[in-house]
C-alpha cells in the first residue's frame, strides 16, 4: 500500500513537472561549469611576454644561467649569489600588447613543476589597485602564495583565496595586516614565479615548468547542487505526498440511503423534511419550496431543523448527501465521473466538481485514484 502511494506520488504531474524544470536547470548549471576551459599561459605561448627578473635591483648579485621555452617545458635555470640578504630570482609572464589575463571565471591557479635545488616559490599574481584605495596609482595590488615543490613532476593547485598579500608589501605601502585591498581576478597584469629564501645559495637551481594555467575547482559548488537537488526533491515529495492523501478534517454526515417510507402519522416534521430530502437528494430541481410544498412544512422551520441537527444551511446539507454519496460511488463503481455527477443531482459536472473540491480539498479525479 505504501509502495503504491509513494508510484502515485512520484508519477503525479505535481511531482514531475517541478523535478523535470528543476533538473533542466541544475544540469544546465553543471555543464555551463564543465565548458569553462582551462587558461593556459605556460609553456608556450605567443600572447604572452617571458621577462626574468632578479635581486640585482636590490643590490644582489644573483643571475639567470638559461630561460628556454618549448612545446612541452619552460626551463628556468639560475643561481642565487651573496649580495643581497635574501637572494632571489624569478620570471614573470604578461600578456603582450598591453592585455590583461582575465581569470575572472576561475578559482584557482595550477601549476605543473619539478625543481631542482628548490624546495620552495613564491606564486603572485598582480592586479591594478582600486581607485578608492590612497596608493600610487603606479603601484599593483600584489597577492601570493608560497609553494613547496619536489623533483618530481607534481600538479599543484593555489585557491585564489589562498592568495594574500605579503608582509614587506603591506610595510611597502602602510597597510595593516587585517586590511585587505580585494583583487579583481579579471584584470591580471602579471603573473610572478620565484624563488622563497633558500638557505642553500652558490648553487644552479632548475626549475621545469610544464604548464601554469587557471582552473576552476567545481567541487564544492557540485556538493551544493547535490544537496539542493536532494532537499528539493524530498521536499515536493513531502509536499505531494501530504496533499495526495491527507485526510479531511471536515465532518462527514453519514447518510443510509436506503430508501424509507414517510409515515406522516407517527413522525416529528424533523424526521418529516429530514426522510424526504434523504430520498429526493438525487432530483436536481429539489429546493427548499419544493421540500416545504411536499413535506407541508414551513421554509423557516425546515432550515431551522437542519440547522439545529446538522449546523448548517439547506444547501449546504444537500451537497453533503450528494458528495457523500458520489464518494460511494467513485470508490465502488466504474462509472465515469459525468455520469455519477448527475445520478447524485447535480446539473453539470464542473459545479460538481467545484461543490467535490470544496468539501473534500482534491477533485474526484483524485478521490478515485486515492482509493486504488
């Protein structure tokens, strides 16, 4: 019985309509995510400008022995020297022709490397700063990130909200540490890789970058949808499950319809109009002056009587008898629903549709398919 309740439920037009539109709309999310392609700025590229960079600016004496870029690799060689108090050197990639990267649609920067003589890199990415900030409009908004590397070839993945701004930056420009100038992702100047402090110097240092590009990382918007998609689902499940089968909490009046004789000698006017409504309840012309012209009984005194005995009016009383007596039906016979509304006095089937749905909360239609 449950097992049919629930077919009835997820086969209703109620449950399937929501849950087609609903899944149109999370597959048309996921493969809009999924066609997002990669940004690939390394290894070769002709958009892109390849620059090295050293501590030489800073007094260091640190030099880059090769910078070779091919189909498959960039090679970045050098050797970090005596000079400086932290030594470094590095390579930024800009896009030609004055562009930005636009990696406004990514999440995350990925990075396909092996080192050797290199156990970790700075990764920065600059970005222009924002008028409102009182900076030389010259200077770029810096956000970084260490990375700890191997000498085997290893994809690693930086969040952009991994990236943040650097301790000697923020003292370059008097910013505090809990201050934040947010980047715009979209308008990337340059990208930076180089070398963190290295305790070893005097030593060539190879760095093999097979790709650098930006991604983005789906993972935690699929969970989400995952969980939506399942929520909403149980939800219209619940939804239908409680307005298919619940139960009304209106008072039914319980009515045998078997036919009974009207003995006008030994009967009150209350069993009088009572009987005679219960027997004529089927002919549609029935109202309240026909029932007093048959019954002898005065209008006033007959709504008075149902009133007293049933709470409520004469024409109320009387959809309650064919409403009652079409659920009969419905529930023990084959006859199509015109027919039953007429066999219980109503005129049309749309006004008996309307008086069923009143009294019931779902059509006949539904009646029937609730009794299967």
């Amino acid at each position: 019985m449950v097992q049919g309740k629930a077919q009835k439920v997820i086969t209703s037009k109620y449950f399937v309509l929501p849950v087609a539109v609903l899944s149109v709309l999370v597959v048309s999310v996921i493969l809009y995510l999924a066609s997002i392609q990669d940004l690939i700025i390394l290894p070769v590229s002709d958009q892109y400008i390849i620059e090295g960079y050293t501590d030489d600016v800073n007094g260091g004496r640190s030099e880059i022995t090769e910078m070779s870029n091919s189909d498959s690799v960039f090679v970045f060689r050098f050797q970090l020297k005596e000079g400086f108090y932290s030594p470094y050197a590095g390579f930024s990639v800009t896009p030609a022709a004055s562009k930005l990267f636009n990696a406004g649609k990514y999440n995350q920067i990925n990075l396909c490397l092996s080192g050797t003589n290199i156990d970790r890199l700075g990764i920065a990415l600059y970005t222009p700063i924002p008028d409102e900030y009182n900076i030389n409009s010259e200077d770029e908004n810096l956000h970084h990130s260490y990375l700890g590397i191997s000498e085997k070839k290893t994809t690693y993945q930086i969040p952009f909200n991994q990236l943040k701004h650097p301790e000697w930056w923020l003292d370059l420009h008097q910013i505090s540490a809990s201050e934040i100038i947010k980047p715009d992702f979209s308008q990337i100047i340059h990208v930076n890789v180089g070398s963190a402090y290295a305790p070893e110097i005097e030593n060539e240092k190879t760095l093999n970058v097979y790709s650098i590009s930006f991604t983005r990382n789906n993972n935690l918007i699929f969970i989400a949808l995952s969980v939506i998609y399942l929520s909403v689902l149980m939800l219209l499940y619940l939804f239908n499950y409680w307005k298919m089968f619940r139960k009304t909490k209106k008072a039914e009046i319980t009515i045998a319809y078997k036919p009974v004789e009207i003995e006008t000698g030994n009967q009150s006017n209350d069993e009088i109009c009572i009987d005679y409504i219960n027997q004529s309840f089927q002919n549609n012309d029935l109202t309240l002056d026909l029932v007093a012209k048959e019954t002898g009984i005065l209008q006033r005194k007959i709504t008075q009587i149902i009133n007293e005995q049933f709470n409520c009016n004469f024409k109320t009383y009387i959809n309650r008898i064919r409403i009652n007596e079409a659920k009969r039906l419905l529930s023990q016979t084959d006859l199509n629903i015109g027919e039953i509304a007429f066999k219980v006095g109503f005129n049309n089937q749309s006004h008996f549709n309307r008086v069923f749905k009143k009294e019931t909360q779902i059509n006949p239609s539904e009646f029937r398919d609730n009794q299967l």
